[in-house]
C-alpha cells in the first residue's frame, strides 16, 4: 500500500509567493525525506527530519513533522522560477528485521512557478 | 553529477534482447538500491543492497536480475522484458538511515 500520499497534486503560484506541500503516511517511522525532481532526471534529496523533530530549516525551505497525525508539510518561501519541479517525500519505516534503511515514496506534487 | 552514475541515459530494447543497466557510486556509501518510476505512479523499491548483501527483492519479476559484485557497483540486467516494463530505472545510494540518498540521473528504458 501506498505510504506517503501528497497533497495537492499539482500546485502553480507566482515568483514570490511562498509554496506549502502535505504528506501524510501510515506507519511509524524513522525519518521523513523531502525529495525534489526535475522533469526526467534523478531525485534530489532536499532535507530529513527524524521522528523526535517537530520542524526543520533549510535555506528557503522549512519542513514539520507531526507524527500524532502521521503528517508532514514542506514550505518554500520566496519561490523562484527555478523551484519548478516535482517535490516528493518519503518515509522510513521503522522495522525491527532490519537496520537497513527503504524509502517508501509518495506520487509527488508538481509545482509550478510562474515567472 | 550527484556521484551516482548510471549508464546508459537511455535504452530501446526489444522484448527479447537482453541488457544490463549499470550503477556506480565512489561516495563510500554501504547501501545501494534500484527504483522503478512509471509515469503517474510512485516510486517502486525493487531491490535492496546492504554491504553488498541483497537485503530485500520487493516481490520484482525474474525478468529482472540484479548484481552487486561490490559496494560500489550495481548492476540490473534485464531479459525477455515487456512493453510495460518500459519506464525510469533509477539507482541511489545511502550511508546509512541518518542521511538522504543520492540518485542517479537514471535510464529511460524503452521496450518494444
């Protein structure tokens, strides 16, 4: 089953304008990823919060996590023509058969920034 | 460049050839991995390298075969494909489940 879903799909907004994205999971976890893809190439990982974080900054980016709710939110301020892209998270689960890490993968939200 | 390499960019392949996708990373990372991206679809973990070790095979056809001769290099090589097998195949490689993963920019697999 599908573990990160992110909300909404597709987002389009002007330069300046902050960006909010939401993802929502299942399962415990170990960390929550926030991963960043332009059209046809790799991902790009952008920031991690663990479980025992509440929020977390990078640059332009900011990232919670409420783990009662299983919910995270990535907000970009200021966006730039060159933030468009496909933004994804990714949860790591917690399980106890391994010490390895797997990421799950939500289906993303493509963001649009309009010059 | 990320410091994963994936070669080739693209592949056109028909149902019955057989080819090899290659991964290399010299990042010093323990684990490597290799995900599916169809178009309107999640990430799929297909499988999963520890310390060389395969770890997990997420329930992935036979048709597709990986290899991890090393920590550095991975391999998927594929044979008697399907035309819905055509999508991107990206490999990545972490550290360790504190850090992200680095990705390849990925192969465009084509099959006709």
């Amino acid at each position: 089953s599908q573990q990160g879903e992110e909300d909404p799909q597709a987002l389009s907004i002007q330069e300046g304008e902050n960006a909010t994205m939401n993802c929502s999971y299942k399962t415990s976890i170990n960390n929550l990823q926030w991963y960043r893809q332009n059209s046809g190439r790799g991902l790009v990982h952008l920031i991690l919060i663990r479980s025992n974080e509440r929020e977390k900054h990078s640059g332009r980016l900011r990232v919670t996590l409420d783990t009662s709710k299983k919910s995270s939110s990535l907000l970009i301020t200021a966006s730039r023509a060159a933030d468009t892209a496909s933004y994804f998270c990714a949860t790591d689960s917690k399980n106890e058969e391994t010490s390895g890490s797997r990421l799950t993968f939500g289906e993303g939200t493509q963001l649009t920034v309009n010059p | 460049e990320t410091g994963v390499t994936q070669t080739p960019r693209h592949l056109v392949m028909g149902m019955t050839n057989k080819k090899s996708l290659k991964c290399e990373q010299h990042l010093g990372h323990n684990a490597m991995y290799w995900y599916k991206q169809s178009a309107k679809k999640p990430l799929e973990l297909m499988f999963v390298y520890n310390f060389k070790e395969q770890t997990e095979n997420n329930s992935v056809p036979s048709r597709f075969s990986p290899e991890c001769p090393n920590s550095s290099h991975l391999f998927l090589h594929l044979h008697t494909l399907q035309p819905e097998d055509s999508a991107l195949y990206l490999c990545a490689s972490s550290r360790d489940r504190n850090y992200g993963y680095t990705f390849g920019s990925g192969t465009r697999l084509t099959v006709v």
